[in-house]
C-alpha cells in the first residue's frame, strides 16, 4: 500500500500555486527584468571557444574558480568582506533562509518586494511579518522600526531599489532600520548596476549587513549567478549550507567570460538607464497613469483597468507582469521591463492605439 501524495507531501506546499511562468514564445518579452541584448557575434564566438574547453565531466571548482577575486573588484567588494556565490540570488536567498530558520525564528520584508523572502519563509517553516510600505510604496520608516522593535527578525530582506515598485528608499532610512535591527538585514542589490547608490560600500564593515546581488538583470539571467557580501563570521556559516558544486562549470566560465568584458554590460546598463526615462516619460504623458519613480530597468505603473491595458498589449505581442492580484497593494498596477529602443517604441505605438 502506497501513501497517496496528498499525505506525504506537506500540507502547507499542497496548498500552494508553482511559480508562474508565462509563455513568451513570439512575444517582445518586458515581464522578466532581463537585458534584451545578446552579446555581439565575436564575443559569442569567443565564449564558445572557452566553453569548449570545459570539463563537463568534472566537477565545478567548490570555491567559484576565481569569480569571486573578479566579482570582488567588478563589484566594489570591500576586502573585509567575504563572499557568497550562489545558483542565482533566488538560492542566497534560501541559504540565508535555512541557516537562520531555528525555531520561533521570524523572517521580515516589506511589502509589496521580492516573493522569494516569504516564499523561503515558508519553505523553511520560521514565521514571516510583512511590513507594508506607504501608499506610493515609499517607506515608512517608523512603521518598520515599531515592526522590527516588535518582532525581533532574525533576518530582514530590503530591496535596493525594491521589485515590484522600482524605487529605491533612501540611503539614511535603510541605514536607520540596519541600526535598529537586533538581527541580520540583507540589502539585496538585484537592480544596482540601475541604481544612484549601493550599500556595497559597508559590507565587512557593518556587523550585521549583507549585500547581496546577482548577475542576472545585467544581461545573464541565463547563466544563475548571485553572490553576497558580508563579513566572514556570517559567510563562513552561510557557506555551510550551500551546496558544494552550486555554481557548474559552464556558469563559472561564462560569469568569467563576461567579467573580463565588463564594460560592454557596463554600457547596456547606461543605455537601458536613457530608455528609462524616456519610457517613463512617455508613459506619464498618458491619461489616468501614474508612473512611479524608478532606478531598477524596469518601470511600475497604476492606472484605471490595467487589466484591459495588459490584455491589449498581450493581443499586440508584448508581454509585460500585470502587478494586480500579487498584493492588495499593487491592483491596477503594472510592470514593463525596460527593452531596447525598438522594443520601447513598439511598446510606446501600441500605446499610442490604445489611448487613441
Ligand atoms: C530578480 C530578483 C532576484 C533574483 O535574481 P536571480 O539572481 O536571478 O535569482 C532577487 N531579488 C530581487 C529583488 C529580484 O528582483
């Protein structure tokens, strides 16, 4: 007699809904924070070239095989601190997750930011407090120190800028909530090459900060690259978690590949960073949208029946996230990916249609 899989599997991951992934075939995709530009011709043919020199029958290097030397001064890592590499930002994540999950251990984020913070939570069965944002999706900053003073977090997740919303809190407040946080706080920097600031300056300084980032809204959300910084103290123990052969050696070499060619991605970031306001300019220009203010690639919007927005630009081939039902707060929002200037035009005349 075989147990049925509703009573193995545990009840509260029955009761949940797989990530959703929309099918992008034949769409101009602006749903996913990804960089629309592949790498030119030449340096393709290049990163072939090394890629077929790996050895795919081995194991990766344990300790990254150099990437987090080169991620070090890529990224501006200060040399107290050390370095985390994981399978994606998405598993630093779960490895800070599990290492602190005792029990009665609580996990906090902001709300509306990352689904990923809670998702771990629960996954991880510690408790979970979401601290709401304002209205515009500022901060409010006394609310989250009552929360903090309140509840103790072991860890607490800030995005810098914050996805879904694009903005970016100030540098002052976050240092305040760091301040007052008993427990760990991971300033996760997804979008910091799209950013005016970073935390990465304090990491191995501030006792109790992490700063985490990933490679993959550059331009290698392919390629599953995230890493952390903080002082050894914490990473020597995060690091026990994570699984040894986490970064394969495909990704290695690529994350090197495409570390030796920084500037080109350097330069994407700057060109993404123009489309912005100028999407986010011709957004406004629209009746009844309100753009929010953005220094992540993509840009967040509100507006009376998004929905028949969102349905429009999907009958016109452009896939963008429809925000509503993710959050209360987030209804009749929504999200378009920064893409190249052809994409953004084509965005922008559909548009034009639908408002006409
Ligand atoms: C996209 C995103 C991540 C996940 O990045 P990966 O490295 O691709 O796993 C993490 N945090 C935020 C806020 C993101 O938007």
């Amino acid at each position: 007699m075989k147990l049925p899989v509703d009573q193995l599997i545990r009840p509260d991951i029955l009761a949940m809904k797989a990530y959703p992934v929309a099918a992008a075939e034949g769409f101009i995709k602006l749903d996913a924070m990804e960089n629309p530009w592949r790498l030119s011709q030449d340096l393709l043919v290049e990163l072939g070239r090394q890629l077929a020199e790996a050895h795919i029958n081995r194991y990766p290097d344990p300790s990254g095989g150099g990437l987090k030397e080169m991620l070090r001064v890529a990224a501006g890592i200060p040399g107290n601190a050390d370095i985390l590499l994981g399978n994606g930002s998405d598993e630093v994540i779960t490895l800070i997750t599990q290492a602190l999950a005792r029990p009665g251990a609580t996990v906090m984020a902001l709300e509306p930011s990352f689904v990923m913070y809670k998702l771990n939570a629960v996954f991880s069965r510690v408790n979970y407090v979401g601290v709401p944002l304002n209205h515009d999706f500022t901060l409010n900053l006394p609310v989250l120190l009552d929360a903090i003073a309140k509840n103790q977090p072991a860890v607490l997740f800030l995005a810098y800028p914050n996805n879904p919303t694009g903005n970016r809190y100030s540098r002052d407040d976050v240092l305040a909530v760091i301040e007052a946080s008993p427990g760990l706080v991971v300033i996760d920097e997804a979008y910091g090459p799209f950013s005016d600031d970073s935390l990465m300056d304090l990491a191995g300084s501030v006792d109790n900060l992490i700063v985490m980032r990933t490679l993959s809204k550059v331009g290698l959300a392919g390629i599953r690259l995230g890493y952390a910084a903080g002082q050894p103290k914490w990473i020597a123990e995060l690091d026990k978690v994570r699984p040894p052969y986490n970064i394969n050696v495909l990704t290695q070499i690529t994350a090197r590949f495409a570390l030796t060619h920084s500037g080109v991605f350097e330069e994407q970031a700057a060109a993404l960073r123009r489309e912005r306001s100028h999407l986010a300019e011709a957004l406004a220009a629209y009746p009844g949208v309100r753009v929010y203010p953005s220094e992540a690639n993509f840009l967040t919007i509100r507006l009376p029946e998004a929905d028949l927005l969102y349905a429009w630009l999907k009958s016109r081939r452009i896939l963008i996230k429809n925000l509503g039902g993710m959050h209360p707060m987030l209804e009749n929002c929504l999200r378009f990916t920064v893409g190249s200037p052809d994409e953004n035009r084509a965005v922008i005349a559909a548009l034009d249609e639908y408002f006409r």
